[in-house]
C-alpha cells in the first residue's frame, strides 16, 4: 500500500496496524507522483487538495493515474475530505468517476460539519462492496439515526444552503489569514489555500518552526509544524500547517494575531 510522502498520521498508522507494507509516493507541484509508483497494491491520495500541501491532482496526473490503476488492476483509495471548499478555482471532479472500478472514494462530514459526528460515506469498486460492509460491521455498530438525520439534511436542501453559508465564511477567513501574515509576517509564504480549510505558510529558511508552535501553544494556538505530516526522509523546510477553521468567530482575530506575533518571535533554528 503506498500513500502520499505527506498526509495524516493516522492513516499511516492504520496501514501498518493492518499489516500491510507502507511506501510513500513523492509530491511535487502537480500532485503525487504516480510514474514513482513502483510496485504496488493500492495508492491513498487527496487528488482535489493535497494534505497537507494544498496542491491540486493536474489533469495529466489524473489521467496517469487511472492509466496506472487500469494497466496494474491497482486500487486508488481518493480521500475527497475537504472537497465541499473551493474558493479560487473551479471544483476538481473526482476521480472515481473516470474509473469507478479501481477507485474507492472516500467523504467526510468532518469538515463540512464537525469532526465529532464521525459520519461518512464510501463509493466503492462493486466487487468490494460485499467485502467493505462486513468489514465495517465488524469494525463498529452503526448510528442509524445520525445517518437519517444527516439524509434528511441533504434532500431537504439544508445541507447545500449550509455548505454555501459556510464557503464563504471560510473564504472570508482565508482572506484574513493570508492579509494579516503579507502585513505581519511579510517574509513568510503562504501556499495551498486555493481550497480547504488550512494553509501552508513557508518560514525563511533557517528560522525555528518549534519555536513557533511553542510559542503559539503559550496563547493557546494548535499549530502543526508540516514536517509532523511528512512520511519519508526528504523533510521540508521550516512550515506551519495553520488550520483556520477552528477558532469561533469572536476569537478568529485575535487567533491570527497571535499567530503573527508568534512567528515574529521565532529564532533562526539552532545549527544542526
Ligand atoms: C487528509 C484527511 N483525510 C480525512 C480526514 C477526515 O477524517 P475523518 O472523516 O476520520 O474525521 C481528514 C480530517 O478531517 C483529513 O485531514
């Protein structure tokens, strides 16, 4: 099983807990490298918005990619998990739907609604179906009235009224974010906000991304460094993975400020 060289630690760790061997596939500017794929089983990837980098699949790579799944009967598991945010580009079409039979995608309401409702829906290869149900019925009993609720929230146009609300609140707040670091932090670059609820924000080279997370911890902050998602030995240079989807409205000012402030505060790393 491959996943990309960047991405959450859990699903790494859920690989290895199945007993699967774990490779990583590089990532550059047009999404993962699939022609790096090597010989594998099946490749995890967030081909609409790269986590935690941001980028999106490039066509060409969407192509190599069914190309690969279809020549090597390979699995593609697309975790869509932010896919409802798009800000400065068109929507990016998934990619189950150019080879529903080699790829299983993945949604979440995890961002569109709360992490905590753990409601979430799969569409998968049809011969997997079978496998994927008992699998999952064995894994947990199902919240039957959640998922109505959540159907219900759906066919009665709420939920597409809540996405829309929500887009732009969060559009609003990318906006901030990336306004108050050009004036406060004007030597970081900010990257992978096109969509999503995260930024990348790239520190000078030399300075020390655990002094800021530190210090932003101080004023109650919860910032990851990149580095903490990357998943091979070629780290990055200094970046902060900065979500900002989190702090309730009143406090989202105060929140970036302190993150600037933060950032300011930060040392040139100690030499290695
Ligand atoms: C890359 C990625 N995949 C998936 C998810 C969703 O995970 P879950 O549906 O288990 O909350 C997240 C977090 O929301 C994520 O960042």
């Amino acid at each position: 099983m491959t996943v990309e060289a960047y991405g959450l630690p859990e699903h790494r760790r859920i690989v290895a807990a199945s007993g699967l061997g774990l490779s990583t596939v590089p990532i550059d500017t047009q999404g993962a490298t699939v022609s790096k794929l090597g010989d594998t089983d099946a490749v995890m990837l967030t081909p609409a918005h790269q986590f935690p980098l941001g980028v999106a699949m490039s066509p060409r790579r969407r192509t190599e990619t069914i190309r690969w799944a279809a020549d090597t009967a390979g699995l593609v598991i697309e975790d869509d998990y932010d896919g409802e945010f798009r800000y400065d580009r068109q929507p990016v079409g998934a990619l189950q739907a150019l080879a529903p039979e080699h790829v299983a995608y993945v949604g979440t309401a995890s961002k569109s609604l709360a992490p905590g409702l753990r409601l979430a829906w799969l569409v998968l290869p049809a011969e997997l179906t079978d496998e994927v149900v008992a699998a999952k019925a064995r894994a947990d009993r199902t919240n039957t009235l959640d998922q109505l609720t959540l159907a219900e929230f759906i066919t009665s146009g709420a939920y597409d009224r809540h996405l829309r609300r929500s887009r732009h609140a969060y559009r609003r707040r990318r906006d901030r974010l990336v306004a108050a670091l050009h004036q406060h932090a004007p030597d970081v670059r900010v990257t992978g906000v096109a969509a999503g609820l995260h930024a990348v924000v790239e520190l000078p080279a030399g300075h020390d991304e655990n002094h800021v997370i530190a210090s932003a911890a101080q004023h109650d902050l919860a910032i990851e460094t990149l580095n903490g998602y990357q998943r091979d030995d070629t780290p990055h240079g200094p970046a902060l993975v900065v979500g900002y989807g989190t702090p309730p409205e009143h406090a989202f000012s105060s929140a970036v400020a302190k993150l600037c402030a933060a950032i300011r505060s930060a040392p040139l790393a100690p030499a290695p």
